[in-house]
C-alpha cells in the first residue's frame, strides 16, 4: 500500500505552499528523513521531507503548483506496486496541472529584481507586483501543437559548470528562479554565499545570456522594461505566497485595530559621536568586525525603553492583554516580494555589536528566504527603517498581535537652536504607531520621551 505525502504546515501561519523544485525524481529510492521538495510558504523556502521509506512512485503535482495545506503531492510505496490511491492520485494531478498552460506567444513582462535594504512594513500605495506564473511543464506547448516535446527531439544541453570549474552550481531556489527569469547563466556569477553558493543579491548586475528581446522559452524581459511594441496591454501576475500573507494580515491590522501615531525628533549629535568612538576603539580582526549602524543602536535603544514601559510590550489576545517580561524586539526586512520581520530575541540582555552582528545575519538569511519559523515569529514589539532611503518621516503598520511598531526616518543634518545658538545638528523623526486597545497616549508618549532621552544621551544605553 503506498503512502501518501501531503504538502505540510511549515510555517505557523502557513495555509498554502508552492512546491519549488522536486529534489527526488519518479523511481528514485528515499529515505526516511530525505528532502523530497523544497516549498516556498509565506515567509521563506523550506524542505518537504520523507516521512516513510520506498520509492517514490509518483509526482502527484509538478514543480511551479501551489497547493493547499494538506493536500497530496506525491504517492511513496515499493517498486512496481500500483498504488491503491492511483485513481484519487491522479484526479489531484489533473486538478493541480489544470491552471498550467503553455506560455503565450508575445513576451510579457517578469518581476523586478530584489530589493536588498532593510525597509519598513509595506504602505498601501506598494503594489507592484512580485512574481510571476509557474513556467509550463517541458513539452507542453509542443504537444498542444501536437508534435513531440523538445525534450524528445534533441538532448537536453549538459548544467553549466560553476566558473568553468566542473561541479554543481550552488544556488539557493530564488537565486535560480531570479536567472531563469532574467537568462543568466549561473556558471558565470560569483557566489557570495556559505561555500560559494549563489545568492539573490549576487544576480543584481549580472548580465543575462541571450541578447535583450531574444525568444526564449519561459523567460520574459523586466517589468522595469515596459511595454514592447506589439506586446500585450497588460500583465497578470498572481500573488506570491509572501505577498497573500502580507495582504492578508495588512486588511487584519489596520481594519479592526484602532490606531493612532505619535512623532517625536531626535538629536542623533551623541549618538554620531558614541559611535564613532565604537570604531574606532573596534579591537583589530581579520576580516574586520561590520560597523554598529544607527539601527542596531535604535534597536538597542528600543529595547531598553521597553524594559521602562513593559506596557508597550505587549499583546492583544482578543480576550486578555500579555505582558511581556521578555524584550524580542523584530526588525522589518525588504526582500524580493514584500518584507519579512526576523526577532532579535531577549535585544536588552545584548551588547551593541552582538546586535549588530545578528542583525546582519539574520537579514542576509532573510533575503534569502532561509529563516526558521522561530526566527520570524514571537517578537514584542517592531521597528521599520527607512531612512536609508531618504524617507524623513512615515508611519507603519502594526504586526498583529503585537501593540506597537516604531517607524524610522533618515538622519539628517538641520539648523536648530541648541543652547542659545543657531547651529547644524543630526536630527531623526520616529514615529509610533499604537493599537489603543493596549497602548494609551500618554502611554506611548512616555514611552518616547523614555527612547529619546537615551539616544540623545546614549550613555544610558549602557545602564
């Protein structure tokens, strides 16, 4: 009797998944423990394993399909047996290929590249879209014409080689779909990542293989591009899995949660002083340690002021308000199709360079769709940055079921007056944003003063 594999809940909030690549192939013996698929979810790409022993009999849905939770997706049983769910088996097959058609004869446009900055919750007004359709089955526009798929006509072309050296390319999922999309080819791109593996940010820059505009099965040019001439009017993309979580808990947050905003300006002079005395008293490393940034400092920041104000870190729990005696403080992180908040645990109990260090690992995994659910989950309070992209001033949005989201702007030098003098100084706007059901307005305005008095006086940061 074959055993039926089911696509998983990989995520916590994980609803649906779209199967990736298959790593185990019709007739290939697995193992218990073996990674049979990998499964892009709501937040990153993980691995659907084998829970049983045999041989996989059947691909119940091919790679490109997104399938609910629960739902079948391959058959693992003996060599030769029949399956006694053949028939329940194929009719999931036949309904998954059904949305799979043949890719239209005019071009039409494929996702932008990823964002690789550290960004905010996503406004409203953001809606470009993010992904593209599953390619076709191979073969599929051949037999629709009804001659034999090129598979059959002519050998498939041998995998390019990594930088002409003669070994498997090594590429995260995203990082092949980005240069399938664009006609990379993967051999000539130097990877950046853990033993030289190909990461999406390597793909930024990097020149496609065929000549702009050539016909090539699957690939399709930038939106960035525009229209071509004689191209379609339009282009229908549907939501990545990311970009439906996104949706759905932005309608859940800013619906039904009564929110209002407060907005304070900071001196940031001392804390532009404090840390370039950081580096420069930095001990000497090979390779050098990264720079504390002005965020891993707010972050701290943040964190401390919530050990003051435990009536900001909290939750709403519909019937109940948890306060938090623990601070994980989430930080929001642009990736390639929306934005995911990775959870610097316990932040007040670390040091400014432990944040920082984590900070930057966790963002790089982040954008490579590589984080733990509990990595991206149980934070107490967040914090968006968007002053690297010269934004002054902007409010966010709440992430459920936490009370509280800080939105950063840009640190810019301004004329004010400090102590009886007209003089240039660094200034930051923060803006907060509070459910009311938990966070009052004195609350949070005190909550604020509490923030700003220790980055404008960062020695407290040390207390």
């Amino acid at each position: 009797m074959s055993t039926k594999v089911v696509m998983e809940a990989l995520s916590p909030t994980m609803e649906e998944g779209r199967l990736v690549e298959w790593k185990k192939q019709e007739g290939e013996t697995v193992a218990v423990g073996d990674v049979l698929a990998e499964v892009e979810t709501d937040k990153a790409v993980m691995e659907l394993v084998a829970r049983a022993a045999g041989t996989l009999l059947k691909q119940v849905v091919p790679a490109g399909t997104t399938v609910p939770v629960s739902d079948l997706v391959a058959l693992i049983g003996q060599p030769g047996e029949a399956g006694g769910d053949g028939g329940e088996a194929e009719q999931q097959g036949a309904a998954a290929r059904a949305p799979v058609k043949a890719a239209p004869a005019g071009p039409t446009p494929a996702r932008p590249g990823p964002a690789d900055t550290q960004a905010s919750q996503p406004s409203p007004g953001r809606n470009r879209p993010e992904s593209m359709p599953p390619a076709p089955p191979a073969g599929a526009a051949d037999e629709s014409r009804g001659t034999a798929p090129a598979a059959e006509r002519a050998p498939a072309a041998p995998a390019p080689e990594p930088n002409g050296q003669g070994g498997r390319i090594k590429a995260s999922p995203l990082a092949r779909r980005m240069a399938a999309d664009r006609g990379i080819d993967l051999g000539t791109v130097a990877g950046s990542g853990p033993e030289g593996r190909v990461v999406a940010r390597d793909l930024e820059g990097a020149a496609a293989s065929a000549p702009a505009g050539a016909a090539r099965a699957g690939a399709t040019a930038p939106l960035s591009r525009g229209l071509t001439a004689g191209g379609p009017p339009f282009t229908d993309v549907p939501l990545s899995q990311i970009r439906k979580t996104i949706a759905k808990r932005l309608v859940q947050s800013i619906g039904p949660i009564p929110t209002f905003y407060l907005t304070t300006e900071i001196d940031m002079e001392r804390v532009a002083e404090a840390r370039s005395a950081l580096e420069a008293t930095a001990p000497k490393a090979d390779p050098p340690a990264p720079k504390v940034s002005f965020n891993d400092i707010v972050l701290k920041a943040v964190a401390m002021a919530l050990r003051q104000h435990p009536a900001c870190n909290a939750w709403w729990q519909e019937d109940r308000i948890r306060y938090w005696n623990e601070v994980h403080v989430s930080m929001a992180v642009a990736v390639e199709d929306g934005l995911i908040t990775p959870v610097i645990r316990h932040t007040d109990l670390k040091s400014l360079r432990e944040i920082s260090a984590e900070a930057r690992d966790m963002a790089g995994r982040a954008r490579e769709r590589r984080l733990k659910p509990e990595e991206y989950t149980g934070g107490t309070f967040s914090v968006s940055n968007l002053g690297m992209l010269d934004i002054d001033e902007f409010t966010a949005v709440i992430n459920p079921p936490e009370a509280g989201i800080l939105a950063v702007g840009r640190i810019v030098e301004q004329p004010v007056v400090h102590e009886g003098r007209i003089v240039a100084r660094r200034r930051m706007r923060a803006t907060m944003s509070c459910d009311h059901r938990v966070i009052d307005g004195a609350t949070g305005a005190r909550f604020l003063q509490t923030l700003k008095g220790m980055l404008e006086n960062p020695l407290a940061l040390v207390y």
